[in-house]
C-alpha cells in the first residue's frame, strides 16, 4: 500500500519545496519508487530543483486538472538526479509556470477533487510506494483536499511568531480532517538558538511530534534551489536531519 505524505505550511517562504524534493530524493535512493506532485500551482517551483524546465515539457498538472491528458502524462522521470548508484525511481508532476496557465488557474480556478483522484491513478499507473505532495501554502480548497487525502502531514515552521500562529490553524483543521499521522518539521532555526529546547516547545504548544530541526545555515543559501542539498552535502547537519526524518516516515 503506498504512502501519501502532504508537505504544508501555512506560509510561504519556509522551504517547502526543498523539504520536499530532498526527503523524496533520499527515499528513492533507499531503492522505493516515489513520486511527487507540484500542487503550489500559483506559485511553482519544485521543478527548478530538479533542472526540468516546464516551457520545454509538453504537459504539467494543470493539464490533467483542465482535462487535457492522464496525469500519469504529466509524471516525469527525474531518476537522474540521484546518481547512477540510485536503485529506487523518482517522479515529479510539475505546475506550468506559464504566465498565462497561471493567471488562468486564478481566474477559473479547476476542479479540485480531480486531485485526489489523480493521486490514485499515478500510485496505481507508475507505481509507487511513495507520493509526495508539495502544497500550497495556507489554508484553502486544494490544500484540504490533500490534507484530506494524505497519510502523513509534514508541517514545515519557522521559529516565527506569524508561523507559530498559522501552524496552530493548521494544526488544528488537519485533526478535524483525521489526517492519520501528524509531524512538526522546525526549519531555518538560528544557529544560537537551542535546538531541543525550541522543539519542546513545539510540541507543547501543537501537541504534535517534531522530527526534525533544520538549520539556518549559509551553504542552502549558497546551494539556490540549483540541485537537492542532502545529496549535494551527504553529511552535512541538514542532510543527516532530513534521513532522520525519512526513517520516521519508513516503516
């Protein structure tokens, strides 16, 4: 049975989509076959990790939600990106970052419970053991639906007095939604600030398990969203916090 994990924020900024990409990653080079889909479609971006340039790609998610084709068309092999050692499979469903694909999400707006049955056609059609969605920051009708849908709700927060509030919404729709299982990912943590006792106190005040306490650290900054860091630095701290949290997910 495969597992969908929904990676969310209540705002934007808190790296998200970096979170994503590199637990997908490490999980397929542990030899699953995972997949990933952009649902950010206002503002999409996981793409640009993985160096697919969606104006030269004949499809993307918006496609499949207007009808357009199967989204199992829409799912591209970004395999490469792990390394010729890699014996797992990675798949990602980008947004369009087309101008007018974009401005017409925001005018029509799409079908939004074609998501979740586009989830269950790419586990079944790829197929995987593992389905990744990046969401849309805050809280809104495709984001529930995901929410919805998952197995596993990753929810990324700066130490950030606007995201402790937000997350404390979040937090709280997503157990009127059942969502099975429930973590707190802390992210861009100051150096200076201590770490076990900053995760304590997320978990006091959500209830709610942290997994992982990612730095703020000058070499993500440097790295640019130009690749996925915990392959590009294997043991660096971030790195080994993120394979911590993909044990967590893992049976």
């Amino acid at each position: 049975m495969a597992k969908i994990i929904a990676i969310h924020s209540f705002r934007g900024g808190t790296g998200k989509s970096n979170t994503t990409a590199n637990l997908a990653c490490l999980l397929a080079r542990e030899g699953y076959r995972v997949g990933m889909v952009d649902t950010d479609i206002q503002s999409p971006g996981i793409h640009v990790l993985f160096d697919l340039d969606t104006n030269d790609i004949p499809y993307a998610l918006n496609d499949y939600l207007w009808g357009k084709c199967d989204i199992a068309r829409a799912a591209y092999d970004v395999t490469k990106t792990l390394g010729a050692d890699a014996t797992g499979r990675l798949f990602l469903v980008p947004s369009s970052i087309r101008a007018g694909d974009i401005a017409r999400v925001l005018h029509y707006g799409y079908d939004v419970t074609l998501l979740k049955e586009g989830y269950r056609q790419l586990i079944r059609q790829l197929p995987l053991d593992y389905l990744f969605i990046d969401t849309h920051p805050g809280i809104n009708e495709e984001t529930l639906m995901s929410i919805a849908t998952t197995d596993v709700l990753l929810i990324i927060l700066r130490p950030d007095q606007q995201d402790y509030q937000g997350t404390a919404v979040t937090v709280e729709v997503s157990r009127q939604l059942e969502v099975p299982e429930m973590y707190i990912v802390l992210n861009k943590v100051p150096v200076r600030v201590d770490r076990e006792a900053l995760a304590a106190k997320a978990v006091s005040a959500y209830d709610c398990p942290v997994v992982g306490v990612l730095p703020h650290d000058e070499d993500m900054l440097d790295l640019g969203s130009s690749g996925i860091f915990s392959l590009r630095y294997p043991d660096h701290i971030i790195s080994r916090e993120m394979r911590r949290i993909v044990q967590r997910l893992t049976p």
